[in-house]
C-alpha cells in the first residue's frame, strides 16, 4: 500500500510540473497601446521619425575665445534682428591691449614726422653740397659725407613707415579682438535656448552651445529614412507628419531638398525596438505652423509617399 501510494504521488508531482511549463510556454494575449499609433495615408509610403527645425535651421551660437561672461542681453523666446547684441565677456585686457597699440602709433606719427625733417635737411644739404662742388668751394669728400647723410636719412624714414605700418596692424588686430568679446545676433530670429550666465567662464569648444537661434516664423522638418529605403525616395515627393503618440494631429509636408549623405543616426526616440547601428537618409520638409503647438526639437512620426 505504502509502495502505491508513493507513486500516485510521483505521478501527480509529474503532471503538475507538466502543465505549469505548458502555462508558461503560453504566449499572453498581446497588449494593446494606450494610443493607436498614427496610420499612414497612402498606399505605399515609407516611414521615418522627423526632428522639428527652424527654417533655414537652428545657429549653434559660440564665441570665438574663451573668456568670463559679463553680461546676457537675451533670454529665451527673445525675438533678436542681425547684430543685436546677445552677450558680451569681460574684454579689460583686450581694452588694454588697443591703448597700447594706440600709444605705439602716436609715438611712431611723431617719429616719422622727425625723420621726415631730418631727411628734409639732409636733402637741403646736399642740394647746397653739390652747388658749391659745381663751383669748385666744396670737396668731393663733403659732398659724399652729405650723401651718404641724406641715404641714412631717407632709409630711417622708411624704417619708420614700415613700423608705423605694423603698429598700425597691430591696432587693427586689437581692436578685432576687442570686437569678438561682443557677441552679435548672425541674423534675424528667435533665441531658443540660453546656456549662460554672467560671472560663468565660456570655452570655445563647449559640449553645447552659448545661444540657440532660430527663425520660428516657419518650421522645417529632417526626417531620418533608414537606408535600405533611401533608394525610394525621389525628389519632390509629398508626406505629411503626425505629433509622436498623435493619430489626429498630423501637418502635411512640403519637399524641400534631400541632403546627399548617408550618416550614422543621430536622432533616437527611445523605444526598445529601434535599431541605433544603422545609417539614414535626411530628407528635408516645410510646413506651416498648424493651429496647435509644435516646438523646435520635437520629434514628429512621418510618412512619405512613395
């Protein structure tokens, strides 16, 4: 009985662990999305995810030393038109440096006015020297001490003018570097981001930029095309946009240019499928500004026809 018992036993542990694999092997039922995704209009389209520009694109402003920041005459949403002032660093030194080039030139105006009435008299004496040699009152060694006076002379002046020519380079090379602590708007547009503040040291080669500018009176769209499908798309084809996670608000999509370079992605949306170790295609649309808000460095599902 004990022996019958024990495999009954054995038995039913068998089919328990049986059936609880076969549960588990069991797919569940598929999840649906909160939100239906976005379908595409057309027939035939291929797909990509697009990253809202402002047109003509986003200026990365930099400056072009390093140095302390002493003033931000902007904020973000500014509305800037060409050379108005974004910021400015501390330039004392650079002031410094054009007086000192301005001193140098005034020194060196006053030594070719001297060494031009030096040369002025040396020519004088000369002129005087060779008259009284033509009348036979003037030795010959006189009149080439004279000379060689006059030579001396004019080749000082002309030492002169090349110094006064460098110091005034010198000048002009100060005063651009004095220019470039004054930071100017490249052109009209909207300052979309303000990564400094006064008091903060900016470099030059900074992981991002000082200033973010754009012109968002009108928006353009880069949207990533996998390789595979590059050979597809041709120029002026139509494609409309849909706000990522959005199947209702969607932009149609004017062509503008197809950049002619396959590159490594760049633009990744986070979702655990998507492939990073691949190369796309950018093709560049414009659109107008629908009725709801779209904001540069948005990310936008994109269809395009093919």
């Amino acid at each position: 009985m004990p022996k019958r018992l024990t495999f009954y036993l054995a038995l039913a542990g068998i089919i328990a662990v049986t059936l609880l694999v076969f549960r588990q092997r069991q797919s569940g039922p598929v999840p649906q999305p909160l939100v239906p995704p976005p379908q595409s209009p057309y027939a035939d389209s291929i797909g990509g995810r697009g990253l809202v520009e402002s047109v003509n694109e986003n200026v990365r402003i930099a400056p072009a030393t390093s140095a302390l920041i002493r003033d931000v005459t902007v904020k973000v949403g500014s509305r800037v038109s060409q050379d108005d002032i974004l910021f400015s660093m501390d330039d004392r030194e650079a002031r410094s440096a054009v007086q000192v080039a301005q001193a140098q030139l005034a020194v060196l105006d006053a030594q070719v006015a001297t060494s031009q009435t030096i040369l002025a008299d040396r020519r004088d004496q000369l002129d005087r020297t060779t008259r009284l040699r033509q009348k036979n009152v003037s030795s010959e060694d006189e009149a080439k001490r004279n000379l060689f006076a006059w030579q001396v002379a004019d080749h000082q002046l002309q030492s002169t003018i090349a110094d006064l020519d460098l110091a005034r380079a010198r000048l002009a090379d100060a005063l651009v570097r004095l220019e470039q602590l004054t930071i100017r708007a490249p052109r009209d547009g909207t300052v979309l981001q303000v990564n400094i503040r006064p008091g903060e040291y900016v470099m030059v080669n900074a992981a991002e930029p000082a200033i973010l500018l754009g012109d968002i009176s009108q928006l353009q769209l880069r949207v990533d095309v996998d390789e595979s499908d590059a050979p597809s798309i041709r120029e002026g084809c139509a494609g409309v946009a849909f706000l990522k996670g959005s199947r209702d608000k969607s932009v149609p999509l004017e062509f503008l240019r197809i950049d002619p370079y396959i590159l490594p992605k760049k633009s990744l949306s986070g979702e655990s499928t998507e492939r990073v170790d691949t190369r796309v295609l950018q093709v560049i649309f414009r659109f107008k500004n629908p009725d709801f808000p779209v904001y540069v460095g948005q990310q936008m599902d994109v269809f395009i026809r093919q």
